[in-house]
C-alpha cells in the first residue's frame, strides 16, 4: 500500500519541478508571435509553422556581407524572403516574414553601419516562376523591423549600389515588369537615405536596367547594363535595341552608351558586368550577343496564349488581331538559319565546345579531352566576357563563356586581384588569367561538387578570397579554398513549393513539388522532441517538382508530376515507380504534351475515370507504346493478383485536361530498388551528392520487399524490426500488430 501511494505522488511532486524549469522567470510562458495572421474570424486562431524540408534551399538571388562585420550576412530568397546570421553562417533567422513580398532582388549593406540594411523586392531572374515585389525595404536596427521606402510599381529590383563616400546616395537597377510595359523602371537614386527617389536613367516602357556597379576608387564613376526583356502567356524575349552598356563620370547626372573599340555589333541581351577593387581601371563584362533564336512557343503551349505584344525579336509574339512586326522593326529581326551558332562555339557547355570549362580535366572537351582536338576560334560576334583596362574606353574579347545569361548573367572581380573572376552558370566557372580559360567548380572542372547547380549569387570574402559563397537552386553553399570543397547550409526551409498536397492518415503526411528540387513527402508531426528532421522527409520524383497527389483511399499510393507532362505514380510500400505519363496513339518516346502538367485524384475516387480523349492517352500508357518503345529499365509487368492496387484516375492538363485511368493488370513499370521512406541520413553540414542521396533511399529496403497480400503482414513486422522510422508506415503496422493480439486473447479470430 505504501508503495503505491508513493507511486501515485511521484507525478504531483515532478509537475512543480517540470514547470519550474521550462517557464521563464516572472510568469507563464509566452507563445510564440503569430506570423501573418488572418483577420477572418474562422482562421484567426491558426498558427502556421514551419515544418520544412530544409534537406535542400530554394533559389537564392543574392547573398550581402556586412564590411564592417563579416560575420552578419544576409540572404534573399526568391521566394524565401531575407534570412541572417550574426555568427558568420552557423545559424539563420528569417527575418523578413510579415512583409509585401518575399521575393528579394536584391540586398545592400550600409559600409560602416551593419543595422543598415536595404532589401530590393522582386526577383529580376525571368523566370516563369519569377514574383513580384513591391519596391524597397529599409532597417535602421539591424533587421528586427522594415520600412518601404518606395518603388513600388517597379515590381523587381536588379542591383543596389551604396556610395561608399557617401552612404546616404544609394542607386538602384530596375528591369521593370517582367510581363508587360511599365515606365518606373530604369536607374533610381536617392540622396537622403530613401526619403525621396530621382529617376536618373530611363530608356523606355520595354526596357529596364539590370546591373550597375561604382567605381571604388571614384564614386561619380558608374557603370550599368540596359536590358530589354518580356515574357508573355507562351515565351520569352531576352534583348533588344534597348540593351546596352553604359557610363556615367557625374554621378548619373549624364550617360554615355559604350559602343564599339572591341565589343561586338549588333543586338545585345542581358549584360552583367563589375569592377577590380585592387585595379579599379579593370573592367569585366560578360554580354549576352547576337540575335540566338527565331519566333518559336514552348512545346505544347498556346501561341495564342500571349495577351500583349512582345518587344519585336527573337522570341517576339504578338496577341490575337494584332499585326506582327516586320522584320527589321526595333529589337531585330529574326536570324535566319544560316546564322545559327555552331555547335562548336556554344558557350555554356551544352553541346560541343565548352568555353566556360576550357581549363577543366577535359580542356573544354569533355571527360575525353577531345584527343588532341583544336579548340575553337573566339568569335568577337557572339556572347562572351570582355575586358577594359581603362575604364571602358577599349575592350578584348577574352573568352566566348557565357551560359545561359537569362537565368544566371552574374560576374564578380576577386576584391584582392584583378586576374580572378567568376562567373554563373549551371555551376560556377572561375577564371585565374583575366578571363581567357575558366573552370567550373565541380567535379567536371576539377573541384568539388557544391549541393546543387544553377547559381544565381556570388559572394568573395575581401579578406579572405579563399573564402567564398554561392547562392543557387538549392540554397547555400560555403568554401574555404576557393571552391575545392564546399559546406551545404541545410538549416533553412526555403524551397519553391510549386504544389502542396496532404493524405488522409492521423498524422497526416505532407507531399510538395519544389522548383528544381523533386517532389517530396513529410510528416505533418512526429513523436520526436525535436520536432521534424530533415531526415523525416524523402524524395519520391525528379526534375522539377511540381503537382502532386495522394489516393484518398490508401495513403502509400502517391503520384507525381514534372516537365513535359512526366508523371508517375508511386507505392511507397514497394518502392515501385510506374510512368502513367499520357501519350497519343501510337506515339514512341516522349509524350505529346510539353510543359507542366498537373496531377490529382479524379472525382470518381480510386476506380478512376475514363473521358474520350483521356481513355485514347490512357490507352497508349497502358499498352507500353508500341513493339520497340520500351528501353532496357522498362518492362509491361502484369499486377499481381493477390494484392490488386487501384490506379487513381490522374487529370493531365498541358493545354487541355485529359482523364486518364490506367489499367492495374497491365502497366509499364520502370523497375528500381524499393524506396526508403525515411532517409536515414541526418548530416546538416553538407547535402549529400546524388549518388548518396539514391543510396540513401533505398539502403535497408531489400530486406522487406514482401509485395504479395499474403506478406503483408510479414513486411509490416519486417519494417518494426529494420527500426523504420516512418511513423505512418510502422504506427498503422503496430495498432494492427497490437489489434490481432487483443483479438487473440479474447478468443477472437
């Protein structure tokens, strides 16, 4: 009796204990602040919470470091709004959540005043994807509040330069608006801190600035990129008469255009350009030149899908009744075929000469080195970096690198020498002689491999030039030799959720798209103290992610979607991926239908549903294609009959909407090891390469492969005694594990 009683107390006595040490001193504990909370009375009570993934970033636009104190740096997200740290990179707080935008451009430290901080909203990337912002914020204390200073209507902001004489003079470079005309683009100044703004250059409603870089040694020395640029309903026009280079030596009271004396003719396209600090006569440019493309829609898309007209040029598309341009109107005709580059001159490394990985192992060639093949001759017509040695008045063309320039076209001088620059790309490509040969920093160039590819922002430690950071799809990068080996900063969750989707289980898991990414699953809650982890969550599809789906009637059926209509289905039980990606009759290969498509459960629930034109893409998805459309991973493997999975019917939309419902006796199946659900990995100092992340994913699975209904039972005890950690797999498996012994005892059968 005496112990029980003492049991029975135990909780009383550890209660007052247990309080004591988790409140704060003087009163109850505080919630945290709502973020953005809802006025609607339904929603007012609803916290969001972050519950990741931070396993991978999303696109970075720019990374800022304090001169005065390097270890507060600042990055802007394009659609992750501004992160800090003060501890030079070991940990990150968002500090811009409850403003217009969190689309960021770009950011720019005051020189001496780290609580100083001005932050562009709106990326100027050109992506479909692209967000708008709503002008310029400014802190006085560090980041803890934002003011919006005006600009508004620019929607994106390029580049903030500060007078580092005079830091109350700020510049900014706005392209404008990405998918129409607008006349508040252009360079932007202000004396007084961002009380008041002077348009001091301003081309035209088509034409915006994109770069701008000052003089270190002569702040009334400025030079800065014009770019002509707009995206409609179905493509992009990159350049035009409207972009240019240009100076100014009065602090932007007068411009002059740079022409000619070495760089080349003709029509230009997104420019990115910087000056040497140790050599301030040294200028880089890297122009996008020449007109590359002739009137061509995405595949699949509408052509009349645009409602405006283009700027006349390459990518030109004119709206419904309108009259289209005639060849020689402003922004360039239309290069005829005979112009078309040559495979041997491309400038990124996609196809033939990689001008941009000239110094790698393979010596612009490849893994092969091209056995002893002549590299190409610079072309001065084409896209490429130049260089200046006096302050713009002449150029040379060192080098025909430039890849993909709407997407990256970002150029920066090593602060302690005017030989080392780097440029963007897919990945970073580095130059030690000035700009003549460049390598990439990766493995094909001879470094390591950051975490992911397409960079977007590069930072050089002035102090330091070993120490380096990049900013790409994926997030954050850091180096501490100069791009040899690098530190994956896998602590924000910042990734570019194009679609969210969740399954009926208790707790119910999490599924997203994720731009460059894949697609994703996750808790929505765990049992853990620590909350969700990186490794709770795990990838089930490639590319870019975009829509996804969940059988409402059995949760481990899940589908993904992705470029170009590729769409999958998944049983996470198994780790069995099907292509159920619609094809016309007859059709081989790839699909008939471009761009995105988007996946969800029909309205006819797991027995599908079958439209006139769905049942035909049906068909072709479900007879395999024709003799000779499988390769060697596929297979038409037949459903076993022991456990018959329904197929959910899948709506593919790539202009129009096609039902379709694949057949579970006959499918094509691309065979894979089965997937883990939950990687086991949980390193936060680097993310793992690819090949590590596959091994990742399927480690410990073979063991528990039982697909039969039979083995259901036996796989479920399976996944219990391999520790699965995945808490609706496992948890369902143990009610029903612990169900059949209650049943058991009580006699039941």
């Amino acid at each position: 009796m005496l112990r029980r009683l003492i049991r029975l107390s135990l909780p009383l006595v550890m209660v007052p204990l247990f309080m004591t040490t988790v409140l704060p001193q003087g009163g109850q504990q505080q919630p945290p602040p709502v973020i953005n909370q809802s006025n609607d009375p339904l929603l007012k009570t609803f916290r969001f919470r972050s519950i990741g993934p931070a396993s991978m970033g999303g696109r970075i636009d720019d990374i800022a470091v304090s001169e005065s104190d390097p270890s507060i740096i600042y990055v802007g997200y394009a659609v992750g709004g501004v992160f800090k740290s003060d501890n030079n990179g070991t940990t990150f707080t968002p500090v811009f959540e409850t403003y217009g935008s969190a689309s960021i451009g770009d950011i720019a430290i005051h020189p001496t005043n780290p609580d100083i901080v001005y932050v562009g909203t709106g990326e100027a990337n050109n992506r479909q994807t692209s967000t708008f912002g709503d002008g310029i914020y400014k802190t006085t204390d560090g980041g803890k509040t934002f003011t919006n200073i005006g600009l508004k209507d620019t929607q994106t902001i390029a580049r903030i330069v500060i007078d580092p004489k005079r830091p109350d003079t700020v510049y900014v470079a706005s392209p404008g608006h990405l998918f129409g005309p607008n006349p508040e683009r252009g360079i932007f100044k202000t004396t007084d801190g961002g009380k008041t703004w002077n348009k001091i250059k301003f081309m035209d409603d088509d034409t915006g600035f994109t770069d701008i870089t000052i003089d270190p040694s002569n702040s009334n020395i400025l030079y800065a990129a014009s770019y002509q640029r707009r995206r409609s309903g179905c493509c992009f026009n990159g350049g035009g008469a409207g972009s240019a280079l240009w100076k100014t030596i009065d602090a932007g009271k007068t411009w002059t255009k740079i022409t000619g004396a070495g760089l080349p003719s003709g029509t230009y396209g997104r420019i990115a350009l910087d000056v040497s600090r140790s050599n301030p006569n040294i200028l880089y440019v890297q122009i996008e030149a020449g007109v590359t493309g002739t009137p061509a829609p995405a595949r699949g898309a509408d052509p009349n899908a645009s409602t405006e007209a283009t700027p006349p040029g390459a990518a030109a598309v004119t709206p419904p009744g309108a009259q289209p341009a005639a060849p020689g109107a402003r922004g360039g005709a239309a290069a005829p075929p005979s112009e078309a580059a040559a495979p041997a001159a491309a400038g990124g490394g996609r196809g033939g000469y990689n001008w941009c990985n000239n110094a790698g192992p393979g010596a612009g060639f490849g893994r092969g080195g091209g056995q002893g093949a002549t590299p190409p001759p610079l072309d001065p017509a084409r896209a490429g970096v130049f260089r200046s040695a006096d302050k713009g008045k002449t150029w040379t063309l060192m080098s025909n690198c430039n890849a993909r320039p709407m997407y990256f076209s970002q150029l920066r001088v090593d602060p302690s020498s005017e030989k080392v620059i780097y440029v963007a790309g897919l990945p970073v490509a580095k130059s030690l002689d000035g700009g003549k040969t460049f390598a990439t920093l990766d493995e094909a160039g001879g470094y390591g491999g950051p975490g992911h590819v397409d960079q977007h922002a590069i930072w050089i430690d002035p102090r330091n030039p070993k120490h380096i950071m990049i900013g790409n799809d994926g997030g954050l990068n850091i180096s501490w030799d100069q791009g040899k080996t690098w530190d994956y900063v896998n602590t924000m969750a910042t990734a570019l959720s194009y679609w969210v989707s969740a399954d009926m289980r208790h707790p119910y898991y999490v599924y997203t798209g994720l731009q460059d990414n894949g697609s994703w699953g996750g808790p929505s809650a765990t049992r853990s103290a620590n909350g969700i982890l990186n490794s709770d969550w795990f990838g089930i599809g490639g590319g870019d992610g975009f829509q996804t789906a969940v059988d409402p009637n059995d949760f481990n059926i899940v589908y993904t979607e992705s470029q170009d209509g590729n769409t999958n289905r998944y049983d996470l039980r198994t780790g069995r991926s099907s292509s159920i990606r619609p094809r016309a009759p007859g059709e081989r290969g790839r699909g008939a239908f471009g761009g995105r498509g988007q996946a969800a459960p029909g309205p006819e629930g797991a027995q599908g549903a079958r439209g006139a034109q769905g049942g035909q893409a049906a068909q072709g998805a479900q007879r395999g294609a024709q003799p000779g459309a499988a390769t060697e991973q596929e297979a038409v493997t037949p459903q076993q009959h022991e456990r018959r999975i329904p197929v959910e019917a899948i709506r593919i939309a790539c202009g129009r909407v096609h039902a379709v419902a694949a057949q579970p006796e006959h499918r094509v199946v691309r065979r894979q090891p089965p997937v883990q659900v939950v990687q086991p990995r949980r390193d936060v100092g680097r993310k793992p390469r690819p090949d590590e992340e596959h091994r990742s994913q399927h480690r410990r699975a073979d063991g528990c492969a039982g697909r039969s209904h039979a083995a259901l039972e036996e796989r479920r005890r399976c996944l219990l005694q391999h520790d699965h950690l995945d808490l609706g797999i496992a948890g369902d498996a143990r009610r029903r594990v612990g169900g059949d012994r209650r049943r058991q005892r009580a006699g039941e059968p």
